[in-house]
C-alpha cells in the first residue's frame, strides 16, 4: 500500500489543481504510478510533464537505446513500479527478452551488441558511482555525438527520480507488471 493516498482523478484534486490533472491525462491517459504521488504537488508534476513529452518524441536517444537507458536505470534503482511499467513500454517497441533479461539478472552484458552493452555499462556506472569510465563515455560521444550523450544521461536520470518518487512512496507496480527479482 503507497504510504500516501494515490491521487488517481481529477476530483482527488482542488478546482485550482484540475488543469494539471487534465495535464497528466492528456500525456498518460490516466493518472497512475508516479505521477499519482507527484501530484501532491501538482506544480512539480506540470513542471515535469514535460520531460515526458521530450522522452517519447523529442529526443535523438533512438527507442532501442533509450529503453536500455530507462531499463538500466530502473534496474539500478530497484524500482518494482517503474520497471514493470517501462518493461512493458520497452516490448512494445519490441526490444528484445535477451535484453530485458540481461538487464532484470543484473548479468553480464558482454554478449550484447557493443551499442547496447555501452549504454548498459554507461548508465550502470552512473548509478552506482555518479562517476563513469572514460573509455565508456568516449565511445558513446564519438559513436553519437555530445548532445546524444547529454540526452541519454538526462533520460536515465529523469528515470532515476521517478523512481526514487516510487520507492519512496511504496508506489504499486502495474498488476501483472514484469517483476524485479
């Protein structure tokens, strides 16, 4: 149970707060997961609604790629609710169970495609040490360039906070969701 009551529709909210929830619905569909705690402060869920948009249909981080970072991050974050949300995302763009597998055991990537297995390592070092390697950050920008290195950082760590907002608030996963060992 989340230790804060879910806000879950617009009526859970003040008048002056509707057009924020219209907001999140507009994006999502619903209100659920993170957002349904973030918008205990609804003036920070408007201010990050648009970090979502910019992560679905803005960004240069193609979806493959993206969804190494967004697994990855979550993963290294032990969230239940955004991995089970994001696993499901992430099939539907059709990345492939080998990956998800590799990500969700913690495993070893050294079998995965070099861009794959980089973005992994990538955002894995960030996570656990705030710092990474220099020969994993030169080969990603000179691969991609230094506003696809920036995008990608920003994508794990947009994640990364959802995450933390989850955690926190002992945030549900998705009933039937991919599940954390």
């Amino acid at each position: 149970m989340p230790r804060a009551t879910p806000i879950t529709a617009k009526s859970d909210l003040p008048a002056e707060h509707h057009a924020v929830a219209d907001a999140v619905l507009k994006v999502f569909g619903h209100i659920r997961g993170p957002f349904s705690m973030l918008l205990h402060s609804p003036t920070l869920a408007e201010r990050l609604l648009p970090m979502v948009t910019f992560v679905r249909e803005d960004t240069i981080v193609d979806p493959r790629l993206r969804f190494v970072a967004i697994l990855t991050a979550a993963r290294e974050r032990s969230a239940a609710y955004v991995w089970g949300a994001q696993v499901a995302l992430a099939r539907t763009n059709g990345i492939r169970e080998e990956l998800i597998d590799v990500i969700r055991a913690n495993g070893d990537p050294s079998q995965l495609p070099a861009d794959e297995r980089d973005v992994l390592v990538y955002i894995r070092q960030l996570m656990r040490t705030n710092r990474v390697d220099p020969a994993v950050f030169d080969a990603l920008k000179s691969r991609y360039s230094a506003q696809w290195l920036v995008e990608l950082t920003a994508i794990a760590n947009f994640f990364a906070f959802v995450s933390g907002i989850c955690n926190a608030f002992e945030v549900t996963p998705p009933p039937n969701a991919d599940k954390l060992p």
